[in-house]
C-alpha cells in the first residue's frame, strides 16, 4: 500500500510539472502586441511659408523650392510675391 502511495505523489509531481511547462509554453506565443500606433497630436507640425500658420505635416503643400504651405493657396500667393 506504501508503494502505491508512492507511485501518486510521484504522478501527482509529474503532472503539476507538466501542467507547468505546458503553461509556460502557452505563453510564448501570447508575446504582447504592441497597440496600434495612434498619435494623436503627436504628429510633426510644420510652418506655413506664407501665413506662418503651424499646421500637420500631412496637410502640407509644398512648392518646387521644398518650402511647405498650409494650403495650395498660399503656396499660389507665395509665387506671386
Ligand atoms: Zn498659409
């Protein structure tokens, strides 16, 4: 009887261990993604050449000279002057 008490500690031993490693395993691929990069606010800002007016670099305008405008406006008005 002392052996087969044996035998359950040692299965129960080897179970928890294995229940271990497959739970360390499980979390190998659940590396944390990195959020979706949502900027707001923290994107470049960039000075009109005409108003001085600071606005998003994505709404630029830019002229042959690589002067950036807030709008073909005034990239027009630039020329012009
Ligand atoms: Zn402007």
């Amino acid at each position: 009887m002392k052996l087969l008490l044996w035998a359950g500690i040692i299965f129960a031993v080897i179970w928890i261990f294995r229940s271990k490693k497959s739970s360390a395993k499980m979390d190998i691929p659940k590396t944390p993604q990195a959020p979706q990069a949502q900027h707001e606010g923290a994107e470049a800002m960039l000075s009109c050449a005409h108003c001085k007016t600071y606005f998003p670099a994505s709404e630029a305008v830019f002229n042959s000279s690589n002067s950036a405008f807030c709008s073909v406006e005034h990239r027009a008005q630039h020329i012009v002057h």
